[in-house]
C-alpha cells in the first residue's frame, strides 16, 4: 500500500501542497488533478475555495466528465470545513484509484 500510493500529482489551476493525502491549493475556477498512481480510495482536499456551495467532482473517462456521486443521502460523500484565518473554504473527497495506472480529475462550479 505504500508503495502503490506514492502518488505522483499534476495540477492545473492550482498547486500540490502535499501528494499523500492529496492536498490542492486552487487559484482558477476550474482546477485539473492528474494523478498517476494509488491503492484503494484516497483523499483529496481542495483548499482555498471562496464558497462551500456549487463545486462538484468529475472524473474523467475516455474525454467524458462524469461526476463523481457516492452519496447514500443526498449530498453526504464530501466534506466542507471554513478556514476562518483565510475566509475560505476546504472540501475533502475520497476518489477510486484501485485499478487506474493514471486518472484525472476537474473540481469545477
């Protein structure tokens, strides 16, 4: 599990801040996580969004964006934390990468 979860991580939009768990600081609307690597389900945290509302998760697959819906009541497959020293906020997803040699990922409102 170690090894298969050392992650290698390419950002558009923002910047790694950490590739295990997936740390994401965003400076665009749109950011793209390539992620090339990983063992089971592994956390992902977008930090620095300026709204806790109206973000969903795509995966890409064969150049389709299907979102990522894990929810078993409604919106529960995702976390949102306020950064009061920032004013900004975190959402913290757990994606499937057991099976994907290389899998890319867009936060988009």
């Amino acid at each position: 599990e170690a090894q298969g979860n050392d992650l290698h991580v390419v950002v558009t939009g923002g910047q790694a801040l950490r590739k295990y768990p997936i740390v994401i600081h965003v400076d665009k609307p749109e950011v793209s996580v390539t992620i090339r690597g990983g063992v089971g389900v592994v956390p992902i945290r977008f930090e620095g969004l300026e709204s806790s509302q109206g973000y969903r998760l795509y995966h890409v697959a064969n150049g389709e964006r299907l979102q990522l819906d894990q929810s078993v009541h409604g919106n529960d497959y995702w976390q949102t934390d306020y950064d009061p020293a920032t004013g900004s906020y975190k959402m913290t997803f757990n994606v499937p990468l057991d099976g994907l040699d290389e899998s890319e990922w867009i936060l988009a409102r």
